[in-house]
C-alpha cells in the first residue's frame, strides 16, 4: 500500500507550515517586483535552519541519507507556494549530477556544502528543453598548462545568478564528457535574462577562461546513463513542484470563488464551477498518485520502471499545471488577469515548467518506444 | 513481504491448477459487457472456487472466510484476474450482502444466508435502481406494506438496472414502508427470493447485444417478517453501508484485466501497423500512464492513509478509472481501425469491442461521472450543495 511514513508525514506539516508563514504573496512579490534573483531571507532559513538540502544527501556526505519521497514532498510543498529559491536546482539538478558522476573527493567538497546548507548549485546543461538535455554540450574542453581551457555558450542556466557553483559538462578532445565545477569567481560571464516567470531566474553563462585541474570533479568522464540517473531525479522533482503549483493555482482560485458573489450567491454554487475545480481534484488525485508512487519506487527496486513513470508523472503534471492555472485565471474573472491578484504568477510558471526537461511529447514516445518495446521510432 | 510472496504463490498455483480442463474456456469470460455469458458453467466455477475455499477470503473466518488482510485480499484479486479468472457470479453476495448480513443480520439471517453465499449455491440481485431513481436514488416508489396477519411484506412496484437477476435466487430490495415518507426517510431492507409468484424479471438488451440487466416488476410480491434486514425504517442507512463496504479492494483485480486490455491492443496494433503512427503511440503512453497513476491511487485508497489529500481523492476513483476504460475503448477501435467495424469470430476482436460498447456504461452506473463530480466537490471540496427542485 501506498502512504507516508509518520516522519514523512511529520516533515510534510512542517514544512506546509513554514512556507504558509514565509512565502507568502508579499514574499513573492517583493522577488518578481524587484527582479531579485531569489528571496535570500527565504533561502537561509530553507538551506541552514531548516536543513531541507540536506534530506537526500547520503549521511556519509553530511546529509540525512532520506530518499526521493522526502525531496519530492519538499518541492510540492515549495511548488504549492511558488516559492523563490534555487531548492530544485541545488536538490535535484545538481546535487544528484554530483552523486552520479563526481569523484569522491568533489562529492565530500560539494555535496557536504549543500548538506550543510552553505551552496545554491545548479547546471549549465546545453538545452534543458529536451528529454536528453546532456546529449548536446555546448562546452569545449581542451587541455592547457595541467589544467583546461573551457569555451563556451549556454543560453539558459537555472539560478545561475544565486548558485555558489555551476557544474558545467564540457566535451573533450577526445569526445567524451567531462564535468567541470566552477565557482562564481572562475571568470565566468553570467547575463541575467528578463524572464517572463519573475519566481525563477534564469541567466546566459558563457565561457572563455582557463581553470584548473582540479576544477574537473568527474572521476573518467562522465557518460549518459549517469546523466539519465540524475536526471530522473530532476523530472521527479519537477513533476513534484508542478503538482504543488497545481494544488497551490486551485486553492487560490477556491478561496476567491467562495467569496465572490454574482445573482445573490457565491460563484462557488454554480454547478458549472463546482464540476471544473472537480475535474482539477480528479487529476491532481491521479498525478499526486504518480508521482508519490514513483518516488517510493525509485528508493526500491524497480528503477528503470520508476523512470517511466516520473517521464508520464511530467506529462500529467505539465497537463495538469497549465490547467489549473487556466481556471485560476478564468475562474477570478476580471481580476484575474491584472497583476494584483495572484493566478498570474501561476500561469506563467505553469508555461515556463512545461518547457523544462522535455515536451509531452518526448516524453510519450519514451514510454511508448518502451511499451511497444521496439525502442522508438526511427 | 516473503508471506505475501508465498500467497501469491499459492493462489497462482491454485488457480492454474483448477482453471483447466471444462473451466478453461471459461478464462477472460463474464468481464463487463458480457456478465451473462456461460452463466451455469460459471456458477459451476463458483463452487469450484468454494471447494478450495476462495469464495468469501476477505470474510472472518467464524463466517466461513479466511479472514485476509487488504494487502492478501489484493494479491488474491490480481492473481484472479491475471490467471484470466472470469467474471464472479457470486460477486453481489460475497461482496455487498454477506458483508452486510455480518455487520446487521440477526444470528439466525447470518446462519440461514450466509452458507449459501460461500458455497456458491445461492446467487444474489440488487435491487436499488428505479427508473425514477437512479441518480436521485432517494425518489424510491417501490412500496412495501405490512400484512398484519403473517407480519410479511408486500412489494409493489419497479427495479431495474438489476445486474444478473434473470441468473439469481435472491434480490435484496429497498423499498418504502412508510407511507407519505421522502427521501430517504421512511425505508425498508428486505430479503426475497425471486422464484415466486408476483416477481417478473425483463432481461433489457444492451448496446453491445448481451443483456445483464434486467428490469424486476414487483406486484404484491412477498417478503417473510423474518427477512427485513434492520429495522423497518433503516432501509437508507443500510443501503449505504452495504455501499461502503467494498473499500475498492476488488478495483487492483480490475486494474489487472485493464492491463490486459492494454496489452492486447499493443499487440494489435504492432500486427497491423497501428504502432507505426506517432500520434496513436502517444496515446498507448498516455493510456499506460493513467493505468499506472490509478494503480497508485488504489494503493492509496486502500492504505490507512486518512490525511485529508487522500480522503478527499479517495473520491475521485470512480470517475478516474470509469473515464479512462471508456477512452481505452476508444483507442482500442482507432487501433483496429475499419476491422472494428466487422463483427468476426475472433476473441481477441471480440473482447475489445465489447469493451468499446460497455465501456459507455462505466460512467453511467454507480453514479454518474457528473453525479460524481458533485460528490467530489461538494463532500471534497466543501463547496455548496446542488439545491433540490420541487418537481
């Protein structure tokens, strides 16, 4: 059977507490209306007092040696209040990539720092837009003076402003991957980009400079299928962050419709209404479903599987994300497309997150070419 | 884990050991859409099934059950299901009434009825639906009048929808007793056989050609003093609990043939070209991952989860799994293409096509999906109750 543990469930009500507190609107509102890259305060008290990075990371690293469930309860619960801090890109973009493809040594380096709450990480992956975002790189690697010399464009990183590190994949000579971690004071050239979805920033990275060898943190380069594990856990996440928003969209909206009244009754009593915030409840139920049940999976047996299902748990939450969203707009009426009110920042979210790791699409034709085991369409 | 292992193995072995010979033609029959097919071979399984004690497993064993735990009870059901276990005959009484005889029975209706429910000797109807109550289950016309001398119950009026009585020996039936009572005031609990005098049962042909359902006509039908289940007047709290007590332990099972389903029009679709098209590969995946998503909300569904989440989507089951069979359907033809339109003697055709045409009736019976979109906003969501007309 499938539900949380008491200490899973313990750490749920926690945090669903915290968040209500401090990342409200306002809180949100003074990073989209600033064009702060992230909330700071928020961060801190997420990353070294709460100590919410630290959940997945083995304990032989310095962290709490929990699993996928408890990373994805957390990036619900922050999805839910769309919160404005670098917690997927750390927790599950590059924390995992370090696990996956970093030496030992750069593993006690990094993966202790984000376990101790003291590092925002991300990665500059060449395309983060499709399913294999690690079969590009638009990095070059070349050997000079015992260290490298790394050239390179990538147009969108993640919280590259506020990461205290980026990892960044770089190609050989040879052609095979290497991964390389810099820290904000290599050299780099970061760009900030207005972004339509103000609650998460993103900037241009690009590189012309030389670092050291020991800026290399792979053990003997890195290849796809310790791309593909770290990166199950990124979509895990983001499915995850996309039901939180989804449940977060619908709240609003059931909070403005019980209020709002039209013909002497609150809009919350047409039937039309009721059956749509319904229809939102039976896909937040069956995505909630998929996404819970592939994260206990993933801890398990089963891992390939598990993947498969994260892949349809993305397809279900973009759905799903967009939707809810929609209705929020839709169901606020007038005020629901002015900057006041809140179903703006869900929308825009909604788009940019389904954007991310790979389209619908992509991801159906991976299930498929599994399904029909004929490995895709050629 | 290891004990649940073992189960599994023993069901598996049971059921490959026993679905052979006469009762291999038996395998994938009976699902929806085709409940009356081979119907005295299937009650001949039924007691196949009593011989090895697999009738009523989910029941205490001073009832006769094996008393399994919800984590056994869903082994048993996959393992049923994955063997290709037809469709139950028996389902009504072990499911809906013997769990409601033990939770309100006397000693003696316990020890009269229950026997025959797990011996799988005596089959049993539901008689809830009338044609002025379906949805509005409430608007219940079927009277039941007390014979002062015998203390029996005289029933008049209408059911329908009534799954297999035409194949039955009893109906349970809620009718009104109290005259001038509404709603769901005033209702009575009773036990009947059908084989009498004033009980005339109307098999009503479905969509895909079989007929399940019939209508029931009661006209100064009878009902002993002895068999009112309950006090005259609980007929509506019964009811709803006799509702309550499938706890969707049975839907895994279900899910297991809907797998099935799923796999065979994989396999039809990579014979005839199907699985070349992009679009309809698309929507293979996005059939596998609604089953897999509606896996785990069973799971969630039958755990001890009581968190408000899992509550509240407890209650979007139905209208989960009904929805997606009736879009399986859907796909299943588009992947045959023109030969879903030809009727052939071909089972593997046969089976989808069925499924196609009942699949309309999933989001129909037990509620409505908008009778259920009510349900999951109104006790869900807390939001405001759909007013009464007075018509």
């Amino acid at each position: 059977m499938l539900e949380f543990t008491p200490d899973q469930q313990m750490i749920r009500e926690e945090a669903q507490r915290f968040l209500r507190g401090e990342s409200s609107s306002e809180a949100i509102r003074r990073v989209v209306d600033t064009g702060a890259s992230h909330d700071a305060a928020l961060w801190n008290s997420i990353s070294r007092e709460l100590g919410w990075c630290a959940m997945a990371i083995p304990e032989e690293f310095g962290g709490l040696g929990l699993g996928a469930t408890e990373v994805a309860i957390l990036m619900e619960l922050t999805g839910a209040r769309l919160a404005c801090v670098p917690f997927w890109s750390t927790v599950c973009l590059a924390a995992p990539l370090l696990q996956s493809a970093g030496s030992e040594e750069a593993k006690v380096k990094y993966l202790g720092a984000i376990a101790a709450g003291e590092m925002a990480a991300t990665v500059a992956y060449a395309d983060l837009s499709v399913a294999d975002p690690a079969a590009t790189v638009a990095v070059k690697a070349i050997r000079a003076d015992g260290g490298y010399r790394l050239d390179g464009k990538v147009a969108q990183v993640i919280d590259l402003e506020v990461a205290d590190v980026v990892l960044v994949p770089a190609e050989l000579e040879d052609g095979t991957t290497a991964l390389f971690a810099l820290t904000r004071d290599a050299g780099q050239t970061v760009t900030p980009l207005k972004v339509l979805d103000a609650t998460r920033s993103i900037a241009a990275l690009e590189l012309t400079l030389e670092v050291s060898a020991e800026s290399r943190i792979d053990d003997a380069g890195v290849g796809a299928e310790q791309f593909q594990q770290a990166l199950t856990l990124a979509n895990l996440g983001l499915a995850a962050e996309q039901l939180g928003a989804t449940q977060g969209a619908l709240d609003v909206t059931l909070a403005y419709i019980a209020e709002r009244v039209q013909f002497g009754r609150t809009i919350a009593s047409f039937q039309a209404i009721k059956h749509r915030c319904a229809k939102l409840v039976v896909d937040v139920a069956e995505t909630r479903s998929l996404v819970f049940g592939a994260a206990q999976g993933l801890g398990t047996s089963g891992a390939v599987e598990s993947a498969l299902e994260i892949a349809g748990a993305r397809v279900l939450a973009s759905d799903l994300q967009f939707r809810a969203a929609e209705e929020a707009i839709q169901l606020h009426g007038g005020v629901g497309f002015t900057w006041e009110y809140d179903p703006h920042l869900y929308f825009k979210r909604a788009q940019a997150s389904a954007a991310l790791l790979g389209a619908r699409e992509a991801q159906l034709d991976r299930i498929a070419a599994s399904v029909f085991g004929d490995g895709g369409l050629k | 884990m290891s004990e649940l292992n073992a189960f599994r193995t023993e069901v598996r072995e049971w059921m490959a050991g026993h679905l052979t010979g006469k009762f291999a033609a038996l395998k994938y029959r009976g699902g929806s859409g085709e409940g009356d097919a081979l119907p005295e071979l299937r009650k001949e399984w039924e007691r196949e099934l009593a011989a090895g004690r697999w009738t009523c497993p989910g029941w205490p064993a001073e009832h006769g059950g094996r008393g399994l735990s919800v984590a056994e009870q869903v082994v048993f059901q996959e393992e049923y299901s994955r063997a290709g276990g037809p469709g139950r005959m028996g389902h009504i009484g072990e499911g809906l009434m013997g769990p409601t005889l033990i939770a309100f029975g006397t000693e003696e209706q316990k020890r009269r009825f229950l026997p025959g429910i797990r011996s799988g000797t005596e089959f049993w109807a539901q008689g809830y639906s009338e044609p002025s109550a379906g949805s509005d289950f409430g608007n219940i016309k079927t009277r039941a009048k007390l014979d002062p001398i015998s203390g029996d119950w005289i029933v008049s009026g209408q059911k329908v929808w009534t799954s297999l009585a035409h194949l039955s020996d009893w109906i349970f039936v809620v009718a009104r007793c109290e005259e001038g009572s509404v709603g769901r005031n005033g209702l009575i609990f009773l036990l009947m056989p059908l084989a009498q005098p004033g009980v005339d049962i109307h098999p009503i042909k479905q969509i895909g050609g079989g007929a399940e359902f019939n209508s029931v006509f009661f006209d100064n039908a009878r009902a002993k003093a002895d068999d009112v289940l309950g006090q005259p007047g609980d007929g509506w709290k019964i009811a709803m609990a006799l509702l309550g007590f499938e706890r969707g332990i049975s839907t895994l099972g279900q899910q297991m043939s809907f797998q099935q389903e799923l796999d065979l029009i994989v396999e039809i679709a990579k014979e005839n070209g199907s699985d070349r098209s992009p679009a309809i590969r698309q929507r293979v995946a996005y059939a596998w991952t609604g089953l897999r998503a509606m896996r785990y909300l069973a799971m969630r569904v039958l755990s001890d989860d009581q968190s408000a989440e899992t509550r509240r989507e407890a209650l979007t089951y139905k209208y989960q799994w009904s929805n997606w069979h009736r879009d399986l359907g859907r796909l299943a033809m588009d992947v045959l293409k023109m030969d879903a339109n030809i009727v052939a003697d071909d089972p593997r055709r046969e089976r989808l096509q069925q499924m196609f045409l009942f699949a309309r009736a999933d989001t129909i019976y037990g509620g409505t999906n908008e009778i259920q979109l009510n349900i999951i906003a109104e006790q869900g969501l807390g939001m405001p109750r759909e007013p009464r007309g007075k018509l």
